[in-house]
C-alpha cells in the first residue's frame, strides 16, 4: 500500500512532528464533540492511524480512561509510538483488513485516514457493528473530501490512493452503518480551505 510507504518514510524525514502541529486544532475540536456522558465515566479510547501516537498519549493523561490503544499500518510509526510511550498500547494492523480485531471502545477516533483505505464504508460498517460499544461514540475527520478543492490534486501529488467522497456521502456511511445522533461539521475553513471534515455519531 503505498500510503503505508508514504508514512513509514515520513517517520524518517521527521513529517510526523509536522503532523501533529498542522492536526492539533482540528483534533481538539473533534475530542471536544464527544458527548461528556460517556467521558464523565470510565471510558476506553482507540485510535485507528495512530501514527507516532500524539492523540493516544494526549487521551491516556484523563483521569476516566481506562485503556488507549493506537493502531496503525506504518511499522515506523507505531515503533516511534511505543519509543515515546510506555504507558498506552500500540499494535501494528492493517486497518483495510480489521476483521480479526475484536476488541471493543467507548470512542473510537481516526484522523485523516479513511479516504486512504480501499473499502471505507466496510470498515466504518465493521467499527461499529463489532468494535464500538454500546452507547460508546465514532468520530473521524478528513481533510480529503469532494468540497475540499485544495486537496483535490494530492492523489496526484503525492501518488497515493484515495477515496473521494462527499460530505452527504461521508454522512450516509454513518447513517448506513446505524449510527445515531450523526453530525457533519467543518472545522478551520479558511479562504479556499473548507476546513477539516467532522463526522460523529453514537451508537
């Protein structure tokens, strides 16, 4: 998968720090949109596309987490994860394939991967029928999205698959996969930018 290679070689060049400081805003904002009902009680968090574990670590320092476990398909990343942590727990996965992965979370969390898996709404389907918990909550954010024209051109720029799917479209997947309470937002619209694409939703 050449977006794992794409990963593993920005471990090497340093561009995850770049990630964390350019996603910081946009993250905050998504663990702001998650229902205080559920992190006002013992709570376990995942997050699929860890990369060097920055959400992971950052969700672990919360008095009602039990459990944050960070997965990711970039070897690098996840070893550069485990250097910084010994605290959180981290597993090297493909997450185009989770269907051995059975363990279940009060939230699930994914930055700025679906659009780069083969079959999104398969695994958003499985997520939620098999990892979410009851009551527990799902909640991604793309950059890469159709109203998005800036990112339009980075499939071509950097040589990558990705999905291109609409806001409507992101949202049916949810809706699809039985979700509840979904919600669309965009966050840190700026000029041409349409800001990153919020979707959350409760099981």
């Amino acid at each position: 998968m050449k977006a794992i290679n794409l990963f593993n070689k920005w471990v090497d060049l340093g561009k995850d720090e770049g990630m964390v400081t350019n996603h910081s805003p946009s993250v905050d904002y998504m663990l702001n949109s998650v229902s205080d009902s559920i992190v006002n009680r013992p709570f376990s968090f995942l997050d699929i596309g860890c990369g060097n574990g920055w959400v992971v670590r950052k969700i672990s320092k919360i008095k009602n987490c039990t459990l944050s476990l960070g997965i990711d398909g970039a070897k690098k990343m996840i070893d550069k994860a485990i250097s910084l942590d010994n605290k959180s727990k981290y597993l090297h996965l493909n997450i185009n394939n989770l269907n051995h992965f059975t363990s279940k979370f009060d939230v699930v969390f994914s930055m700025e991967v679906f659009y780069y898996l083969d079959h999104p709404y398969s695994t958003i389907d499985y997520i939620v029928s098999s990892i979410l918990k009851d009551n527990g909550c799902f909640v991604i954010g793309v950059d890469h999205y159709l109203e998005n024209t800036p990112s339009l051109s980075w499939k071509t720029d950097l040589d990558v698959h990705m999905c291109t799917f609409s806001i409507e479209e992101w949202k049916s997947f949810f809706h699809k996969s039985g979700l509840k309470n979904v919600k669309a937002s965009q966050y840190g619209a700026k000029n041409d930018w349409k800001g990153t694409l919020v979707i959350y939703g409760e099981k």
